[in-house]
C-alpha cells in the first residue's frame, strides 16, 4: 500500500550556516514522522535560525573538529614582562641596548606584531603616554638592535616584525584588549582566515571573502582596505595553489 510522501524542506542557507540545528530538525522530522500514523499529517519542528553573538553577528555552527583541515581563530594575548620596567629605560638613548631586550621579548611572543603594536606594548610595559619623537626614535633604534642581536626579521614593507621562520598554527581574532586592523594582522594570518572561512562554508563566492574575514578578526566595515588587503591574498593562494576557483566561487585546493 502506497502510505504517500512526508517532506522535510531544508534550505540551502540553512544547511551551509546553521548545519547543526538543520540536521537536528531533520532527525526529528524522522522520528515524528515514525511516531505518527501515516494518514496523519505532522507539523514540521522549526527551521534554524541564528543565534546572537557577542557583538549582534548570527554565530555559525561549525563542522566537527577531527574532520577540519584549519582551526578557528585565537584569542590575541599580550606579552607582559616579569616585572615593571620604569620609563627612563624607553627615554633614555643610553639604553637603548636594554630597550632591544624588551623588543625581542614582545616579537617572540607576540609576532609577527605590526611596528604600531610593538609601540603600543612598550608604552604599557614602560608606562608612558603618549610616545614623543624621542620615544620613536629610541624604539627605532632598539628595533634595529634586536633584529642584529635576536635574528628578527623586519618587512619593512608591512611594517611587521617575525621571530623565526616557523608558520603560524592559528589565526588571532581580538583578546586581551587588543583589536587590530587590516593593515596591522599579518598576510599569514589574514590566509589562514580564508582557509577556515572557505573550508566552514565549503566554498564561497570570492567576492564574499573580504566580508567574511572582517567579520573572524572584528573589523568594522569602515575599516579602509579590508577589500583590497583580503582580494590581493585570496589571489595569491589561488596562484599559490591553495585555493581553488570555479566560477564566481572558491574553494579549497
């Protein structure tokens, strides 16, 4: 006896944003359908919708974590010295030397860390405000003494310091009072970005790219750049190889 049809609808949208609540409303579509006798309609359970995050963005369930390639972002976390430094030792030129030491602890922490973080982190660390030319300078000075000394490497270019060679595990999303924008997050954390973001959505269009990575590290839409910043490094692992274009969307290579 033909006992006819029970159909779940399950939007697209649904399934890419909010897997987990569309699989439960489909098993229990199941088991209610089980449950009731066949001539008996039953009321589909509710469909997904998105849940509030902290800062009003619908928060995304994520695929589970033994069958994903990269890993969610990192709260940020400050370098903190074991002890106070008084200001004379970032305002006195005749240290300088031991103003290095404290750039090299902040990199080997905290890099690669844009030149105006380190700034900021040795103000705190000194307890200084605001930083004057000669504060600038002294910081400039110990950063060139800590690259010899420390085998930094500086991209004068971005303006970033790196402590080794060794490749970031994890993007850095804001932590510890510390928000960054788009010029100031490294190249290597704005690719893992992509790669989770592309990876969490099995692809995406790639001019949805800019906006997603925005929204992993926080950044404001009227943050100047992001669209650029993003496009040029979505080009360069498309031609890297470790993205995959097809069409207006990309995917993982």
């Amino acid at each position: 006896m033909n006992q006819g049809w029970r159909i779940h609808r399950l939007w697209s949208t649904d399934w890419f944003r909010y897997r987990e609540k569309a699989l439960q409303s489909v098993l229990l579509s199941v088991q209610q359908a089980l449950q009731a006798p066949p001539v008996e309609s039953v009321e589909a359970p509710p469909t997904a919708t998105p849940t509030e995050g902290t800062r009003g963005t619908p928060t995304r369930p994520r695929p589970a974590a033994a069958n994903r390639r990269f890993g969610p972002g990192q709260p940020y976390r400050k370098y903190r010295p074991s002890r106070r430094r008084d200001g004379d030792g970032i305002m006195n030129p005749d240290r300088v030397w031991e103003l290095g030491e404290q750039v090299a602890a902040v990199v080997s922490f905290e890099g690669p860390i844009h030149v105006e973080l380190l700034l900021d982190r040795l103000k705190e660390i000194y307890s200084v405000s605001p930083a004057g030319s000669n504060i600038q300078d002294n910081v400039r000075r110990a950063t060139a003494v800590a690259v010899k000394r420390h085998g930094l490497r500086h991209d004068d270019g971005r303006r970033l310091l790196y402590k080794g060679a060794a490749p970031m595990k994890a993007f850095r999303i804001p932590g510890d009072d510390v928000e960054r924008t788009i010029a100031q997050v490294p190249p290597e954390e704005i690719e893992l970005a992509v790669l989770f973001a592309v990876e969490d959505q099995f692809g995406l269009p790639r001019d949805h790219l800019p906006r997603a990575v925005a929204e992993l590290f926080e950044i404001g839409k009227a943050n100047a750049g992001v669209s650029e910043t993003v496009g040029d490094v979505v080009d360069g692992m498309i031609e890297g190889g470790r993205l995959r274009l097809s069409g207006p969307n990309v995917y993982l290579a």
